[in-house]
C-alpha cells in the first residue's frame, strides 16, 4: 500500500529556475527510504517540502491517499530529525521530549506513560534531568530521537541526522535507528550525502542530483546495475573506475588506449548504435592473477594497507585507477602487477547520454550470495 | 605571553594615575557628602565623619520621593523597551511577510532622528492628552527602541531556525514559541538590554526637565537640580550627599553588568 | 511507479491557492502585531513629531504652541541673520571639535593599558568605565564643585602652584572649555568600555605571530590594534559626535547657556526659545537645523568609514 505520493513535485524560488523538477516518487508504509545525494541536489528541500516547510511551487503531495499540499506542518502527522538536534538549550532532557506533547495537549498521564517507556527504549532514563549542553554528541541524537519516537507518529522524516557524529558513533547510531525503524514500524524518510549511510541503511534509495532523480531502487540494484554514470561514480567506495572505450579492430576493444578485451557479438552491436562509450568497474573487480590468468600487467603507483584489504593506486593510461584485494599483500610500488580482468565485470554506459548500456554480469561469480 | 617586567610597571603607573584622575570628581563628592560644611567651606581635609549631610537632604527635599520616581520610572522603560524590542526583533528574525524589509528600514531611520528633533511637539502631545507630571508621560514616549531591536534580532538570529521548525511541526504557534523558547535562550542579552535600558532612563534630564512640573512624579536627576539651585547658602555637603545618592544604584548596576554590557553593546553596534 | 494516482484536480488547485493566500494573509498579520507597538509609538512620537517639527518651523506660534501667522522661510532667515544663533552654532562646533577627539584618544589610552593581562585589571577597568554609570546631573554637580571660583578643587591647586585663580564658569573664554572638560570626563566610560570590547575581540594569533616576527610593542599597536580596531572606533566617533551636538544637561546645571551666550549649545538654545521664550516656531526652525547636521553627519561618516574603515 502506497502511503506517500509525489506525482510531479517541482519546486523553484525565481520563476525559471527549478531546484527540483517533476519528482515522481511513492514510498511504501513500514518503508526505510534513503534521499541520498551531493549537497545542492535538493534532497533537503525535498524532504522540507515533505514536511511542509517549504511550499510546494507544483505538483501533488499525497499522504495516505489525501493530498496534503495545503496543511501546515502540525497537520500532517509527522515527526521530524534534523541535523544539528534541534533540541531546545534551556529545556531539560524531559521537557525536550515532552514538548510536542505539550504543545498538541496530550494528558499528563499519557505524556509520563510514553516519556517512561521512551526514555527506557533510548536509554535516556539517567539522563531526563540534564540540559542538552550536559550531554555529549550521542546522547543529543538520543533525545531527538526520542522526540521523533514519542511524538508515535507514523511518519518520520530525518536531515543528515549523523553527519554531527564521529565514524565510531555514527556507525553505531545506523543500527540503533534501523533497528528501532523496524521495531516501531516507522515508515522513514532519511536524507543523506553519504552513500555508505544509504546502502547500509535504506530498504530503497533514490539518488538525486541537481533537481533530478538519478535512480530509485534497492542498494544492490544501485550498486550492481547503476542507471548512469553519475549513480556508478556516487555509489560505492572507493568509486567505480572509468575509462573511455574504443574499438580497437573487429573483435577487440581498448579501454583508455590501454586494456585490450575481447568483445562479443552484443558488444559490437552496441559500438555500432552508441558513438563514445565508457566503460566502468569496480575496483573489487580488478583482481589478483592466482585463480586465473592474467589477463592486463599494470603499474603499481601507491599501495594503501588497510589490515583486512589492501587497496592499490594502479596506472591504466595515465589515469589513476582502485584496485581492492582482500587480505594482506606484499606489493611494491613501481612493479608491474599481473591482474586479471574480465569482461563480465565491465558496465558500459553511453558517453553523451550518459546512461547506462550493459550493466556488469556475473555469471560463475556470484555477487549476492543467499544462505 | 609574559609580559617583560619593566613594561608591567611602567603599566601599573600608567593605570594607577590613570585611575586616580578619573575617580577624583566622584572621590571628591563622596568624601565631601560625609564633611561638615565647615570642612569644605574652608577647603581643609575632613575633620569628621558625619552623615547629617544625607539626613538633611532626604529631611529638607523629597529625595526619597525622587529616588522611588526615578526607579518607578527607570522599572516602567526598562520593562516597555525589553517587550517592544523583543515583539519587533522577533518578527523580523522569525516571520516572513510582505513590507518587512520596508518597516526595517523604517525601524533603522528612526536611528537619525534625534530626540531633540521631535521634542516641541512630543512636549505638545503630552500636554494635550494631560500626561505632564503623570507617570504615562515620563515613560511611554521611550518604550519603542530601534537600538533595543536590533540588540535583540542579532541575538534571535544566532537561535537556529530548526528549533522553529521543530516546534512548527509540533503543532506550536508563534506567539507560544516567542514565549517559551525565544525569551527564555536569549535570556542574556535581554537582560543586557534591560540594564542598558534602566541606565540610560535612571540618567534621563532633557525629558523629565521638560514632562515633570511639580515634585509629583519629578525624578531624582531632577531633583538633583532642583536641590542644586535652590541651595543659596552653598551647602555642598547636602547637594553631594544628594548627587551621590543619585548615582549609587546605576553604578551598582554597571559593576555588576559591566562585562556584559561591554559584550552586549559592542555586539548590537558593529553587526 | 505503476498506479500513480495522483492527478491534481481543479478543486485541489483551486484549494492550494486559496489556503496559500489565507497563510500568507495570515502571517502579514501576525507580523504587522508583532510590529505593531513599536510603529504606533514610532508614529505618535518620532515621526509625527518630525514633520510636526518642519510644520512649526514655518510658522509663528502663540505660548500654548497653535500657529498664527505662515511666514515661510523668514525663521531660518532670521535665525541666521541672528548673532545670538551665529554664536550658538559656532560653539557648538568648537564644543565638537574639542570633546570628541580628546574623548576618543583618552578613551583608547586607557583601554590599551586596560586591556594588558595583569594582576587586579578588573579593578581598573571598573574605574575607567564608572563615569557610564554617572548621570549628568551628578557629573555636572561635582565639576560645578571643581570648578567653583573660591572653594573648587581646580582653584584650590592653582593656587598652590601660586597662579592665578580663573573663573571657569563665568569667564566667556574658559566656560565651553569647562563644559567640554566635564562632557569629555562623562564620555569616557562608554567610550572606553566600547573599544576595550573592540580590543579584546582582535584575534590573539594575530600578535602571536607578530611576536614571532619580532615586532615591536608600537609596531604592533600601529599595524595591529589600530587597523583591526577601525570599525570600532568608527562607530564610536559617530556616537560620540552625534552626542556632542546633543549636549544639554552639562550646560543646564554649569552655565544655562553663559556667560554672555559663551555655551549656548544648540539643544540649550532650542530649549530656551521654545520652553522660556515661547517662540515654537523658531525654536522648532533651530531643531531643523540640528537634524540635517546630525544627518549630515552620519551621512558623511558612513560615506568615509566605508573607504577608510577595515572591516574584519
């Protein structure tokens, strides 16, 4: 069941000048679903004209099948977490939480009865008495948290709501916020610039970028099957590698004058349709030649150890590509590295139109792998 | 950074008569209003200390009636000011409508015109709706403050426009946010502006001069004038006694506020 | 994205518009009260006033302040054909000129040696902003004392020093020095509060640094404090000249106006003639005049400051 509808949402400040253009968008109830985007794409405005903070300049807004684009904030039944907490200096833990509460008039009782059970659920109860400057980082998250949980509306809507964290806590709070999504049975809308908070947490992520939808789908279909260079490059980490793609005779290709692949009889046809091509991977494809053969020798400008994976810095036509590798590896910089490289792994995107031609298949080399 | 002994006491001199020539006149005063008028009159060093100065000018003048006047009027100023102030400052921070920027200009314009300027017809004004020697007179002419809310909208400014937010969605009107959560975080530059605000109407003379003509409602500046030229015989004990009693609470008021003042005002006039 | 059923209707639009219309009429009058007191009392007794003032002073006036006759210009003209209002002015330009520089340069000499980290500054900086806290009525009370002919503190040491006594306050040459010396004492608290604010809000780094490069104390205070300390005392030779046109209660208690009209400040001068003289119309003629100066004024130091002044 549908719960939220955006049908041809557009938002623009000066006539003519669009932020966001024709945003057709529905998100499903119990859904985690992730705004992810570079700053400036217009996913805040996006999830403020969701809020009602911002007025929608055209389209249709629509909540639970009823168009809302003309309530006020309060009367949409929403509860919201922005970025910087938004939690109130001079009131104590207690009165931060309560005051939406307040402010809708729920009885006392009620208010004590969802303050105890929502102080428990975020670990708050010690703290109720203190003021937001007495808490650390993690702990004002908790509040406005708690605020969005207690408010138990069934919308909740969040604004980078960990990029004020440290990477250790940031990591943590990602668990507690889909765990608590899930047990509450929140549908969430959460906007983000980071790409590693949107494939960790979102059930379906749409990546925007200057006013447009890039793409909308699960993680793994963004990662495996990105609908056009910009989601290639924007999702994953260290980003896809790309180079320009040239015919080199009838049955072969160049990738920036320098990889030599075979290409099959798809691939010829596609060199007929498309003039300029680019050709994608992703850096965890570029492999060691142990299991198979080698089939490129590059060389090895910077070695990176990271413990667990060893990332390489390798030179493919004079631009810098990521090689990922698990494990520890012994590798020198300046050396030829034997790779193996296969076509399977390559996606081919459209220089002009920038769209995606062939994602990457991966047969005999299971990606997802179901238990 | 320490500082090269030789400088340090060249500075302490530096302060210490710098200090000795401000602080003389009052020094003086407060020495002379515990003199006998014998002392002064033949310029010697005080011989005794005595208070009959201050029992003979709160026994020969209402100065105690001037003193409540004063603070009566000061309180009323104070407490006009801070709601105009914050009323106007936070419907130029937090509410959007059309005229804004037109009624801040206006606001920033009345900075140009002295009070001198308007002085004949407010005197005319208060006379025809019978506010000479009321209260009413005296203080309402002051209670809207251009200075005041530009203090405030820097300040409001600085409270992060998601708390508004945040309460938008909690279904929280204005006038509740402005009460709640406005006033309460910029608690301290209200008070600020409260003090700045009693200073200045406790040491007010052109206007009360002007709006008091009986010793009704006359404050204690003027009454400190009054005292001054009614005082044939030169009793200068009596009149410094008077003076002194004139300045105690506003200098209490800056010592306490002194360091918040300092950062208050710099911050309303340079932004 | 299959069963978008989303179509925006008439109504809906018809709706939309009418509820943004009522918002938008709404919060105009939400902001209109808030600003409401603030313009009422702005209205009756600044900007009424104002014009009621540019009204008068093309008119004669009767003692309760109704007008009689419509003489156009004839009281500006009369004004400075007047050698009583050609003093007035004068003295209040020389007033200026002899109070704002000294207050600025005594201010900011003490605030330089205020603002060094020493023991028991706090108690320094108290003194030097006491005078803040000192109305004019006081202030003018203890220098009516310093300088009175037989038994002020001034003659006293002259005195000693075997010089000859001077009448400060009745002799025509001395009595707008005195009135400056007392207005200049008043000043120098906010004054000096004002710019040590300005002091001490100058980056630490910035004389760390010159101190790395091995400049000296007044190198530093010329490239460093002056430069840097620029908008502040921009702002505080405005208010200050601004006040010194203001001048009133100095003059009322030390001189009212003598003697032979030596310190008949401006504002004094339009008091005399509107509340002893009765003459509204002239007086108000004479608060034209001390308006375009004042505006003037500013004008020209924001013209300036805005060139000269370095903003951080």
């Amino acid at each position: 069941m549908s719960y939220i509808e955006l049908k041809d949402i557009t938002k623009s400040y000066h006539a003519g000048n669009n932020i966001l253009e024709q945003i057709n968008l529905t998100i499903e109830k119990g859904e985690f679903f992730v705004l992810v985007g570079p700053s400036g794409s217009g996913k805040s405005t996006l999830l403020r004209m969701i809020a009602g903070l911002e007025d929608i300049t055209d389209g249709v807004l629509k909540m639970n099948e009823k168009v809302v684009n003309h309530l006020q904030p309060k009367d949409r039944n929403l509860s919201m977490v922005f970025q910087n907490y938004a939690l109130y200096p001079h009131l104590s833990v207690e009165q931060n939480i309560l005051f939406g509460l307040k402010a809708k008039k729920v009885s006392k009782a009620e208010q004590q009865k969802r303050l105890k059970e929502t102080a428990e659920m975020m670990g708050l109860s010690e703290l109720l008495d203190r003021k937001p400057r007495q808490l650390s980082g993690g702990q004002r998250q908790r509040v406005a948290l708690a605020r969005s949980v207690v408010s138990e509306a069934p919308l909740c809507l969040m604004d980078e709501p960990l990029s004020n964290l440290d990477a250790k806590l940031r990591a943590q709070m990602r668990v507690e916020i889909r765990r608590l999504q899930k047990q509450l049975g929140l549908t969430l809308i959460y906007v983000t610039h980071d790409q590693v908070e949107a494939m960790t947490m979102g059930d379906r992520i749409m990546v925007l970028n200057d006013g447009e939808i890039q793409q909308v789908g699960k993680p793994i279909t963004l990662y495996n099957e990105p609908a056009n260079l910009f989601v290639a490059s924007f999702i994953g980490s260290p980003k896809m590698n790309m180079g320009k793609t040239e015919i080199k005779d009838v049955s072969n290709f160049l990738v920036n004058k320098t990889l030599s692949f075979s290409a099959d009889v798809r691939m010829q046809k596609a060199f007929q349709v498309h003039k300029n091509i680019i050709a994608g991977i992703r850096p965890e494809h570029i492999q060691p030649a142990i299991h198979q053969e080698a089939t490129h020798s590059l060389e090895v400008i910077h070695v990176e150890q990271l413990g667990n994976e060893t990332s390489l810095a390798l030179d493919v036509g004079g631009e810098l590509w990521t090689a990922k590798w698990p494990g520890q590896w012994d590798i020198t910089a300046g050396n030829q590295l034997e790779v193996y490289i296969s076509t399977e792994h390559l996606s081919f995107f459209d220089a002009q139109t920038e769209a995606l031609i062939r994602p990457a298949s991966f047969s005999g080399h299971g990606e997802v792998q179901a238990i | 950074m320490r500082i090269p002994f030789g400088r340090k006491i060249v500075t302490y001199l530096l302060l210490i008569a710098a200090a000795f020539l401000v602080f003389t006149p009052t020094m003086m005063a407060v020495v002379m209003s515990f003199m006998t008028n014998q002392d002064i009159m033949t310029g010697s060093l005080p011989s005794a200390f005595s208070l009959d100065n201050y029992r003979r000018a709160f026994e020969q003048f209402p100065l105690l009636h001037y003193v409540i006047n004063s603070f009566l009027v000061s309180i009323a100023i104070m407490i006009g000011q801070l709601i105009l102030a914050s009323l106007a400052a936070y419907a130029f921070v937090f509410l959007e409508f059309k005229g804004r920027d037109f009624l801040f200009y206006l606001f920033i314009a009345t900075m140009m015109v002295p009070f001198e300027a308007s002085i004949i017809p407010n005197f005319h004004t208060i006379r025809d709706l019978g506010w000479i020697d009321q209260y009413t007179g005296l203080t309402i002419p002051f209670f809207a403050m251009a200075f005041g809310t530009f203090l405030l909208r820097q300040n409001f400014k600085q409270i992060p426009k998601e708390l508004r937010e945040a309460s938008q969605i909690a279904g929280m009107g204005d006038v509740k946010f402005y009460l709640k959560v406005v006033l309460p975080v910029a608690k301290t530059s209200l008070i600020t502006l409260g003090v700045y605000g009693f200073l200045t109407s406790w040491n007010m003379y052109l206007w009360p001069l002007l709006a008091t003509t009986n010793d009704n409602v006359r404050t204690v500046q003027i009454g400190l004038r009054q005292l001054q030229s009614q005082e044939q015989m030169n009793d200068w004990g009596v009149i410094m006694a008077g003076a002194v009693i004139v300045i105690i609470p506003t200098l209490i008021l800056l010592f306490l506020g002194q360091k918040k003042l300092q950062r208050g005002l710099t911050e309303g006039a340079l932004k | 994205m299959t069963n978008m059923t989303a179509v925006i209707t008439q109504e809906d639009q018809a709706l939309f518009v009418r509820t943004k219309r009522k918002q938008r009429y709404k919060q105009f009058i939400k902001g209109i009260l808030f600003l409401l007191p603030s313009i009422a009392l702005f209205s009756v007794f600044l900007f009424y006033p104002l014009l009621r003032t540019i009204y008068l002073s093309f008119f004669l006036t009767d003692a309760s302040g109704a007008t009689t006759v419509f003489v156009g210009w004839d009281n500006f003209v009369t004004l400075f054909q007047s050698t009583i209002f050609q003093q007035s002015i004068k003295s209040t330009f020389l007033f200026v000129l002899y109070t704002v520089p000294l207050t600025i340069v005594i201010s900011l000499f003490l605030a330089i040696i205020a603002n060094e980290k020493l023991k028991g500054i706090g108690f320094f900086r108290t003194i030097f902003s006491s005078t803040m806290g000192i109305s004019v009525a006081a202030a003018s009370v203890f220098w009516l004392y310093l300088f009175h002919p037989t038994i002020g503190f001034l003659n006293i040491i002259m005195d000693t020093f075997g010089l000859e006594k001077v009448g400060w306050l009745t002799d025509p040459s001395w009595a707008l020095i005195a009135v400056a010396v007392t207005t200049i004492w008043m000043n120098i608290g906010f004054t000096f509060l004002i710019l040590l604010g300005g002091l001490q809000s100058i980056d630490k780094y910035l004389y760390e640094s010159a101190d790395v490069d091995g400049a000296g104390y007044f190198y530093k205070l010329r490239r460093i404090t002056i430069p840097m300390l620029s908008p502040t005392l921009f702002f505080v030779v405005t208010v200050t000249i601004i006040n010194a046109f203001q001048t009133f209660g100095q003059v009322d208690i030390l001189t009212q106006g003598g003697p032979q009209n030596a310190t008949n400040l401006m504002v004094y001068s339009i008091y005399r003639e509107a509340f002893t003289n009765y003459q509204f119309g002239s007086a108000s003629a004479q608060a034209i005049i001390l308006f375009i100066i004042i505006l003037l004024m500013t004008i020209i130091q924001f013209k300036l400051g805005e060139r000269k002044v370095h903003y951080q």
